[in-house]
C-alpha cells in the first residue's frame, strides 16, 4: 500500500509542476515575446485608446454602423453565450422571424426580400465578430443612407467592404467574411 | 456540398491518415522503449521525474498493482483539483478575485476533469482563476489523457506476452506518455494557436470603451497551452464557457482545422502503435478501417441533416460554417473530446442524433485518447467470441483463447456505461428536479436528458448546453455516471490484462479466424452497431427521431 501512495502523490506534484506551471509559463513567456498582440487579446485601438478585440463582436445599436450578428446573451462577455434553442422550438421560429423583420425594416426592403442567415441566427459564441459578405452589402444602403453619403462616398465605402472581405483562409479553409469593427472603424475614417 | 467544402473534408481525412503511422510509429518506439526523436533530449527529465517520485520505473506490475496505482493516482489528483477550486478565493493567480467554488460544482468539475470527460457546469470566465485554470484544469488534462493511454498499453502487453503475469509499470507508462507525446505535441499547437489570436497572459481582464460609447470587459487567461492539450488528450474543456466557438479559443478558420485535426490525431494514431506493439500492422489498420467507416458514415448523414435544416446557422460561428461546424460536431462525438465550435442543442435533428449516437456506442470511434482502443478492444473480444459461437469453436484472439472471465469483464465494461444512461435519464425525467432544467419543451427536451447521460457516462462531455447543469441534482449524478463510464471500464480492461496475460499463444491454425481481414471489421462493425441499437433504439426514437418527424410537419412547440 505505502508503495503505491507515496509514489502517486509525489509524483502528482512532480508533474503539477511541469504541467501546470513550467508549461504554461513557458509558454507564456514566449508568446509574449513573439505574438504579445495576439496573445494580449487582439486589441484595437482608436484615436489612442483601446475600443475592443478585433476578435470579439461588440453591440452597435446606431444604423450609422454595420450590425454585428444577433448575440443571445447580449454581447455580455463574462460569460458569452447561446440560445441553445432546438429546431422545434418556436420561440427560436418567432425570434427569427422578428429579426427578418426588423432588418428589412432597417434597410428599407420589400417585404418577401431574403435575409442571410446569419442576420437571423444567433451566434455560438455570442461574440461572432464576423457577418457573411452578403449581409455586409445588404446593409451598404442603409448605413450610406443614414450617414447621408454622396454617390462618391458611397462608391467608396462599397469598395471598402470588398476589401475587407476576407476570402477562405489560403483559399481553402472556413467561409468568406467581413470584421464588422474593422469595417465600422474604417466607415469612420471614410 | 461546394468544391471547396470537398476539399476541407479530404484535406482532413487525408492529414489524418498520413499522420497515423508517423505519429503511430513514433509513439511504438517511445512506449517499447527503442531510441525515437525525443527520447534522447527529455530522458534526463523523465529520471529527474522519477527520482523527484521517489519511483522505479524498471519494477513490472501485475494487474492488481498497476490497477492500484492507477486509481491511487487519479484519486489524489481529483482531490487536488476540488481543493483547487475550493480555496480559489484565497490563492494567487485570480486576478478578477472570484471566489470560491461551490461544493457541489466543484466536485462535479474534478470528477469531470480526472475521468477525460471535461462536462462542465460552468463557465471558465466567470468561474475560475487562472491558477485553478492552469495548476488544476490544465494538469489534469494531461494526465487523464496519459492514464488512457497507460491502460491502453497494459492491455496491449497482456494481449501479447507469452506466459508472463505482469503488465508493464503505470508511473512509466504515465510519464512517458505526458513527457514524450502530449507535451511536445501540445507546445507546437499552443504557440501556432497564440499566432492566430488564441489569447496567453497572465493579465487581468480589460474593460474597453467601445465604439459606440458602451463599456465590454474583455476577458483574458493562459487559454492556449489549455486549449492545446483539451484537443489532443481528447478532453474536451473550454477555457471559456462557450468552447471553441469562443473567438478567443478558436480565432481563425487555421485554429479550427488545427483543433478538429488534434481530436482524431492521437486516438487514430494509437491504432498503429497497437499494430506494432502486437506484432501485426495489419491488425491496427483493420481496427482503423472499422473506426474510419463509421466515422465517415455518421458524417454523412449528419451533413445531410444539417444541409438540409432552415435556420442551420443558429449557434455557428460565421468563420467556420455548416461543413467545418458538422465535422467537428462528429469529430468531437466519435473521440471523446466534447468540445463544440457550434452549439449541439440547435443542431438538426438528424446531426444531434449523430453526435447522441457516437457517444452511445460507447466511445469507440476513434474514441479517448487511449480509451477508444482499450473501448473498442472489448468490442472486438465479443466479435471474436460470436464468431467463435458461429462455427463452434473456442473463440482466440492474437493465439490467446477468450474464455467466460474475458467475456463476461468485456460485458461489464461495454454494458456499465449503457445501463448508468438509461437509468439516469429515467430518474431525470421522472423527478421534478431532473425535468427543471429543461429549457427546450417537446421531445427536444427529453434529448437534452439523454444527451446529458450519454455525455458523462461515456466521458465525452460535450451537452445540449441549453439544460441547466448547474443544479444538485445534475453536479452529482452527472458526477456519479462520470466515475462509473471511466473506472467501470478501465478496471475491467485491466482485469483482462491480467488474465490474458497468462495465457499461451497458440500459432494459428487453418481454423483460426483472422482478425486482420475485412471479413472481421465489417463483423465488429456489426457488433459495435447492434450492442448500441438494442439498447438505445427506444429511447432514440422518442427524443430525436420523433424531433425529425415533427418538424417535417412544421410542429413547434
């Protein structure tokens, strides 16, 4: 018996220790040396300050901005959130239609115009930082609408929005999509 | 699917299957003890190990013993880990000042952690120090992981020793397996992990002022060197609460293929290392093939489900999509992984039937990280014993016979998972405490049970996480079905260690049944498949497959 335990204990701390400290730490130390942006959370800043992480959405209210996608818990981030809705839950088939709803309203369309999906469904995270290129364009007219844009301004904020559509990355992994506070942070540079 | 999906999903498979007998072949030479790439530059650390343990690594074990040091291990490590969480408060490291566990969830945390399940009925952010992330979640990650892999290899040498009565020594198996494959493995993840955007400080968490004017505290930790080994040691537990959904746990389309190729890897791989442990490379293929076709096959239909469901970008993440969401929904059930880069409770009928099934075969398909053998090792002991019944012969496998003892311990360890899911979704679903964390009404609701128990009891820990966890009733029966899915099988896999161990090998005859062919794996395809459908069929049809109909007639409720 005493050939069992004191090993099992002493050899649990002996790779706590590795594990749980030299690892992490290491670890760490070096991420903070090579990629300190990335691993301090990807942060952005404006006019000298930090307004958010280029990673995680953030609520824009104003239909002077690109909206983000519908965040169940609200953009809240300690902690983030989903619906955990299931398909036969109507709550989730009325929730969806109101946002339908709400953003043809918003953007001024017909009444039978298709949304994109993503407008419709709330993320995984509740932090999706991204929206699909056609839900970026579906909402061109309205924010150049709303801000009042000249045709030229306009033709430029379209271009902006193709360039900042990210392709697959190398052209192979994960889906087309725009950063919706980059895009907005640039909307207000235009 | 587009061209371009196509591509992901033969990318993967291909990487997977070019990377099984490297990795495989790696991992033979460091558990035989033959000089492999490493071994040179970290033996030092692993004496230093042993010497800081105050163990010898030379001493062979018999089953017994290795049983006894193994629970020994696990059992000081799961007290650990709830003092951790307990005393949180008051230790450093906990830079947002959180307090104290509960009890209830704390127990319910380092069962979930010690046994490679990773249920969690929290959330990371909002509920741990980054010292109880590191010094206990962290740790255990690891050695979970290692004790898969450490029962595996028991099983292989009492699969394979000609007359011997031990099974090898459980500190070696555990530390070589932490020293040598997890921890160099996992600081290459980690540190491409960081470069994409997976966050690694020890700093507070920052509040920003936000565009529009409004404030967002953003949450910070040590997460990559954790998300790294929760995806290798098929452990499933997110730093964050929502996973690998969570744009700082997986950032970049990259992060997504990296983290859903890390679940299959290690399991895959141990397919080959068990081929050329017993002998026989072919032997490894075969369990591979079988592992692969079902894979492949719950895939597909889980594909098709999701392809074919309106609202199907409910709880997925824009960067990944429907095709990478499906795959790793299918990747994370077969491996008892349980992480999620999309909420399993929106998925489709047909998909969450898949990812229900996967964990009701008992974590086979590829499975643990070294439980999904020693799993499917089981299976292939009842395959070979009804073939043996088939043509009236004593069943043999590897030369060795298969007798009651090893058929009635295979029972034990495939039935004692199966029943804990039945019995306990019954008892939820008939107290008034089990029905009150239901959030979705209808037969989804009766799916968010099941799923619960087939999550703990088979060590997956993935959730319909729209059901509330957090309560008494489901931190300790959860608790209880997490303790029962991994010693219920370990012990009994031991045991059969043990007393195969001793037994002759028998050169094949004309009579004998290889169990090398494709004969043989379409039959414990067969096996694994029939096990799994006489028991769950019933309850099956009452939760998903009555979703399915429903919703085709446009039924909500």
């Amino acid at each position: 018996m005493k050939d069992t335990i004191l090993p099992a204990l002493r050899l649990l701390a002996a790779l706590t220790v590795l594990t749980g400290a030299v690892y992490p730490l290491l670890i760490t130390a070096v991420a903070r040396a090579v990629f300190p942006r990335q691993a301090a959370g990807s942060l952005v800043q404006n006019e000298g300050s930090s307004v958010g992480s280029e990673l995680l959405a953030q609520k824009f209210g104003s239909p002077r901005y690109f909206q983000p996608r519908p965040s169940a818990a609200d953009f809240a981030t300690v902690p983030s959130g989903a619906s955990n809705l299931g398909p036969t839950s109507a709550v989730l088939r009325t929730t969806a239609q109101d946002r339908a709803a709400a953003v043809r309203a918003a953007c001024g369309l017909a009444g039978d115009t298709p949304v994109p999906g993503d407008l419709l469904c709330a993320s995984g995270s509740g932090l999706d930082p991204h929206i699909s290129p056609e839900s970026a364009r579906l909402q061109l007219d309205r924010v150049a609408r709303t801000r009042g844009l000249t045709p030229e301004h306009r033709a430029r904020l379209e271009s902006l929005v193709t360039a900042l559509t990210e392709p697959p990355q190398f052209g192979v992994l994960g889906e087309p999509r725009v950063n919706v506070l980059c895009l907005n942070l640039a909307l207000d540079r235009l | 699917m587009t061209t371009l999906d196509t591509v992901q999903v033969l990318l993967y498979l291909g990487l997977l299957i070019a990377c099984t007998p490297w990795l495989g072949g790696y991992m033979a030479r460091v558990f035989t003890g033959e000089r492999a790439g490493l071994t040179g530059w970290l033996a030092p650390v692993e004496r230093c190990i042993y010497r800081l343990a105050g163990c010898d690594p030379q001493v062979e074990m018999r089953w017994t013993t290795y049983a006894g040091a193994l629970l020994a291990f696990n059992l000081f490590g799961l007290l650990a880990l709830l003092g951790l969480q307990l005393l949180q408060g008051v230790l450093p490291l906990n830079p947002q000042h959180l307090p104290g566990v509960p009890f209830g969830l704390a127990l319910n945390t380092a069962i979930s952690f010690t046994t490679n399940t990773n249920w969690q009925a929290y959330s990371g952010e909002a509920t741990l120090s980054y010292l109880t992330q590191m010094l206990g979640l962290t740790v255990q990650n690891f050695v979970s992981a290692a004790t898969g892999i450490a029962v595996l290899l028991a099983l292989t040498r009492g699969l394979t020793r000609r007359s011997g009565t031990t099974l090898g020594n459980f500190w070696a198996d555990l530390v070589r397996a932490t020293l040598y494959i997890l921890l160099p493995l996992s600081s290459g993840l980690a540190l491409v992990l960081v470069a994409q955007g997976v966050v690694q400080t020890l700093a507070p968490y920052i509040m920003v002022h936000t565009v529009e004017g409004g404030q967002q505290l953003i949450p910070l930790g040590p997460a990559a060197s954790q998300v790294a080994i929760k995806q290798l040691g098929t452990n499933g537990g997110g730093f964050f609460g929502v996973n690998s959904a969570h744009p700082f746990e997986n950032p970049t389309p990259l992060t997504n293929f990296l983290e859903m190729f890390a679940i299959l890897l290690i399991p895959a791989a141990l397919t080959y290392t068990y081929g050329r442990m017993v002998g026989s490379r072919r032997q490894g293929w075969a369990i591979f093939a079988a592992m692969l076709i079902l894979f492949l096959s719950g895939f597909a239909v889980a594909l098709t489900a999701e392809t074919g469901h309106t609202g199907n970008m409910e709880g997925k993440e824009t960067r990944f999509g429907i095709v990478n969401s499906v795959l790793w929904a299918t990747a994370t059930t077969a491996a008892s992984n349980g992480s999620v880069n999309a909420m399993h409770d929106s998925l489709s009928p047909g998909a969450g039937l898949v990812a229900l099934g996967n964990m009701l075969l008992g974590e086979v398909v590829f499975g643990g990280v070294g439980a999904g053998l020693y799993g499917m090792l089981m299976f292939m002991l009842l395959t070979v014993f009804m073939a043996g019944l088939m043509v009236g012969r004593t069943p043999e496998y590897l030369g060795k016979k298969v007798e009651a003892r090893e058929v009635t311990l295979a029972m034990v360890a495939v039935l004692a998972p199966c029943a804990t899911v039945l019995v306990f979704a019954a008892l939820a679903v008939l107290t008034p405490a089990g029905l009150a964390s239901i959030s979705n009404p209808g037969p989804h609701g009766l799916s968010q049970v099941l799923y619960a128990f087939a999550s703990t009891a088979n060590n997956n820990g993935s959730a319909f996480a729209g059901l509330n966890a957090n309560t008494g009733f489901y931190n300790y029966l959860g608790g209880i079905a997490m303790l029962i899915g991994r010693f219920a099988a370990i012990v009994p896999a031991l045991a059969i260690a043990g007393s195969m161990a001793g037994k002759k090998t028998a050169p094949p005859s004309p009579g004998t049944f290889p169990t090398d062919g494709a004969l043989f794996v379409v039959l414990l395809i067969g096996v694994v498949l029939l096990v799994g459908a006489l028991t769950f069929l019933p309850v099956l049809t009452l939760g998903p497959v009555l979703e399915h109909l429903l919703l085709q007639q446009g039924r909500v409720f």
